[in-house]
C-alpha cells in the first residue's frame, strides 16, 4: 500500500492539493491503486501557533513514507520566511533530493505566449541541482545595520553533488532516447564553481558519446529558450538559475499554474513532489488558483510510484481541458480551481 505524506502547506498550496488529491483518490478507485494518505500540518499556521516548523524527528519521518505531496511554502505573515526554509528547503537539503525535476512541455499552444510556437517545439525537461549552490546559508553578515555592512553569500559546489546532477540528466536523456542534453552556467564570470561545473560537464559527456552535449552561458540561455525552445531536451543547472529558468520555463508552458516538478533521490527511494508555483497570497482563498500544476504533480508522482501510464492519462486528461477551455481565469476561463479539478476527474472517467 503506496503511503503518500501530504503535506498542503500554506496559501493556495492548500486549496491546489485538495484538487490533486480528488484526481488522485478518482483514479484509486478506478484502478485500485491502495493509496493511503497521511495529511501532515507542516506549514505558516503551525508555526506561528506553536513556533515550530519541522522538528528533526518529523523530518526523519518522512523517510517512511513511499512519497511526499507538496503544495507551498510562504506566507506574509512570515516574513523571514523561515518556516519554508526549514520544511521545504530543509527537506530537499536533509532528505538530500538532489533532483529537482521541472518537465517543461507546452500542452496547448494557445497558452504558449511566444509566437507561432507548438506543442513539439516546447518539450524540455530541466534537471535543476537541488543540494547546494547559494541555496545552503553558507555565508554571514558583519557589522549589521551600519554603513559598514558586510552581507556574504556563498556559493557551494562539490564535485559530488555536481556530477551526480549532470550524471542524472545524461540518464535521463539516454533512457528516453533524447539526443541533446545543454548545460548552463556562468563560468566566463565565476572562475571558480563553475569552472568545476565545465570540467565534470566534459567529463560525464564522454561517458554519453551518443548524446549531444551542449553549453551556454545561463544570460545566452534564457534568451534561446525564448527565441528557440525547440533546440532543448534536457538543460542541467546549477540550483538558482535552474530556479530562475523553470519560472521562464513555466511561462512558456502555458504559465506558472501549469508547472509541476519532483524532488528526487531515486538512489534513496525518496521523491517529493510540488507544483512549481508558490502560495500565492495574493488570490489565495479564493478559488482562483489553477491546480492543474499540483494535478501534473501527482501524475509524476504516480509515474514514481510506477504508475507510468496514469501519469500519461492525467497529462491527457489535462490537455483536454485546455482545449475545452476547462481552466481558471488567468488562463482566460471562468472555473473555479475545485471546478477544474471536478473536471480532469470527469475527463478522466470518459
Ligand atoms: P507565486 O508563485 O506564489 O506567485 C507568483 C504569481 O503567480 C502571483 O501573481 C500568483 O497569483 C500567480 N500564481 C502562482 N500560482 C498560481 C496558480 N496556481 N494559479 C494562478 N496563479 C498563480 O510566487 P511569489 O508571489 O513570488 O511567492 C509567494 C510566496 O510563495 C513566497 O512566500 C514565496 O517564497 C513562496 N514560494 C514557495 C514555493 C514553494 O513552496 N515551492 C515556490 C515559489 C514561491
Ligand atoms: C521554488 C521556490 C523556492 C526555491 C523558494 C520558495 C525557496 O521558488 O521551489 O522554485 O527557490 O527553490
Ligand atoms: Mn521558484
């Protein structure tokens, strides 16, 4: 009996898994899948009431279970943000998720903002390390609140957690019979952590002699995705700018409520997995959010708990519904975010 741990979180994070979990729990009954959901109350609320974001014990927890459903950390109320530091990025960090997997694939070209683009010319999948980088709070301010301020951010690049990255995206490519894996850094401008990035880039490319392996600078690699998405299957990056481009990415999927991702260490039989927009105070509560990137979620997640070919029904089941206009309003519909997922179950179970 697959155990999933659910973990809503704050803001739309809520309201968007209650949606997955309909589409989930709809398929369970149809399929028989045994799923068993433990709903966990990580997030703003808890800590502003008992001060406590994630104990160890609870992190440790979350190992035992078959996969983590995540919907967002953030809430104004918080404004140091700490609590999501502590739970998401503390879960990537101690669960060591160094897969942060953000397909981005264009469903329906109606949504695509860039011109004359199709569904075949948007189908890349970026591979974002998740472990390190300028996300560890290596660093330390000096002199604080005086003109003599001194704010130190460093950036951590182990040889380790950077070909385990890049050795993930050349798998990934070799598996699925894709041909070009690009790897994106700025190392004309960081001499040092980068450099490291092209040496183990060139190195693990060998290994892969089948598949091209490409290089650009993260500025020259924005710019291509917008002026030719079609030149991407796989991009490896670095964990800020692969932040910074899935946010783009998502863009031109359709937007940011169509973007979904897992959080992996398949070595470790760990995934969690999120939609890639966060809590969304400003329409939070209001039946407004898109769900549809918590709903491509659980079909990753269903797909890693080996259930491939529902995550290919529920990625259908999406494209129908944009092509009916079946969405929420920033997508120029007028459902509401229960109403598209009442939806994709209705689709599903045609
Ligand atoms: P955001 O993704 O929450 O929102 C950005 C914009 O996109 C907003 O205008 C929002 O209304 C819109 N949007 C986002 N998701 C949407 C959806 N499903 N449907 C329709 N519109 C949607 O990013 P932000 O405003 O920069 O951050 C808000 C909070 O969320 C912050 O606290 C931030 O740190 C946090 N955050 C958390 C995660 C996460 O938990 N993985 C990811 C990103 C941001
Ligand atoms: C994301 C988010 C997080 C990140 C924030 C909330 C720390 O933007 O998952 O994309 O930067 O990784
Ligand atoms: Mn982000």
């Amino acid at each position: 009996m697959p155990h999933v741990a659910v973990i809503p979180g704050d803001g739309i994070g809520r309201e968007v898994l209650d949606e997955g979990l309909k589409v989930l729990r709809a398929l369970d009954a149809r399929h028989g899948l045994d799923l068993r959901f433990t709903h966990l109350p990580y997030g703003a609320d808890r800590y502003l009431s008992t001060g406590l974001t994630i104990t160890p014990e609870e992190m440790a927890g979350l190992r035992e279970y078959d996969a983590v459903y995540l919907g967002a950390l953030g809430d104004p109320r918080v404004p140091s943000n700490v609590h999501a530091k502590d739970i998401l990025l503390g879960m990537r960090f101690q669960l060591d998720l160094y897969i942060n997997l953000r397909p981005c694939v264009l469903l329906d070209e109606r949504y695509c903002p860039l011109k004359d683009r199709r569904p075949e010319d948007v189908r890349f999948t970026v591979f974002r390390e998740n472990t390190e980088g300028l996300y560890t709070g290596i660093g330390g301010q000096f002199k604080r609140d005086t003109a003599d301020e001194v704010a130190i951010e460093a950036e951590l690049n182990t040889r380790k957690g950077v070909e385990r990255i890049i050795r993930a995206a050349f798998e990934h490519a070799r598996s699925r019979g894709l041909k070009r894996v690009c790897m994106s850094d700025k190392s004309n401008a960081m001499r040092h952590g980068h450099d490291l990035w092209q040496r183990v880039f060139k190195l693990v490319a060998a290994e892969y002699p089948t598949i091209k392996a490409s290089h650009l600078y993260v500025d020259a690699l924005v710019m291509e995705m917008v002026r030719a998405p079609d030149r991407f299957d796989v991009i490896v990056t670095n964990n800020l700018f692969g932040d910074i481009v899935t946010d783009l990415g998502a863009q031109i999927q359709g937007g940011i409520g169509l973007a979904a991702s897992g959080n992996l260490n398949p070595e470790a039989g760990i995934g969690m997995f999120e939609p890639v927009h966060g809590s969304a105070p400003d329409i939070a509560g209001q039946g407004l959010a898109n769900p549809l990137a918590a709903v491509l979620s659980a079909g990753m997640m269903l797909s890693w708990l080996g259930h491939v070919e529902l995550e290919r029904q529920i990625e259908d089941a999406v494209r129908v519904a944009l092509n009916d206009g079946l969405v929420t309003r920033e997508l120029g519909g007028s459902l509401s975010t229960s109403q598209v997922g009442d939806a994709i179950v209705a689709i599903l179970s045609r």
